[in-house]
C-alpha cells in the first residue's frame, strides 16, 4: 500500500446554502481526518443543481450534503444522485436532529450526522465511508 502522502488526494463535495455548515463541515474534518487517509480536497457547493453538475463529472470521492439546505436539501439530492450517478460515491447527510437519521435510508445515503456538527463524529463517519470505498486500509485505526 502507498503511503497516503503518495495517493491522489480525496475530492470531497460539501453542499449547504449556508457558508457556515460549509466551513463548520471543512473545519470539522481538516486536510487529513485520519492519518492513514490522503489530504482531502474539498469542492464547495451552494445550490443544488451545482452539486449534480459537479457529481457528474465523477472525480469526486465522498458527498456531504446538508439535509435542511434550502430550497433543496440535501437528502433529496442524495436520493437523485443515487438514481442518476453511476458508480455513485458515497453520500454522508447532514440532517437536522439525530432523531431525523432514518430518513437518510429514504435518501439511500451511506452515512447520517446530525447538526450541530461534532467533528469527531463527522470524521468517524467520514472515515468509515471511505474505509467500505477502499480509500483506507480497513486494518488501520
């Protein structure tokens, strides 16, 4: 295995309305939320049809969509790129409480965390999505 300083970094779309969910999201996780990951690389989005558009073009490595953007939020989003991306990343929603998780199976989204952001559990779940991906050795800690 490379060392994650070797591989190509990890592109990470973060989609919010808000600057601030976007910077709290970038700031949660940093340039490297796990040792054994690659630095990420984040493309920000501030409107939907800007994150399919982006989706499309299929660099991108892990979804973080906010669930109360509006006028569209990100768990419909996830919904469609689920049924229009082929190979879709892996998709983590931001929803509005903890108690609101199961509707990311409605979005088929991989992962739910719940506002306001707690950085270890957004890097947690961040890590564990790109461990099933392949991006991180599942051995490593």
């Amino acid at each position: 295995m490379t060392a994650p300083s070797d591989s190509a970094p990890i592109r990470v779309c973060v989609y919010s309305d808000d600057r601030h969910t976007r910077d709290k999201v970038m700031l949660a996780l940093g340039k490297r939320p796990h040792p054994d990951l690659p630095p990420f690389e984040y493309v920000e989005c501030a409107t939907g049809p800007v994150v399919i558009e982006t989706m499309d073009r299929g660099d991108i490595d892990l979804a973080i969509l906010d669930g109360e953007a509006v006028p569209v939020g990100g768990m419909g989003i996830a919904r469609q790129l689920k049924d229009e991306v082929f190979r879709c990343p892996p998709v983590l929603v931001l929803t509005g409480r903890g108690d609101d998780a199961w509707l990311s199976a409605w979005s088929r989204a991989e992962a739910a965390v719940p506002h306001p952001i707690d950085p270890v559990v957004l890097a947690e779940a961040v890590t564990r999505l790109l461990r099933q991906r392949g991006r991180i050795g599942s051995a490593t800690r």
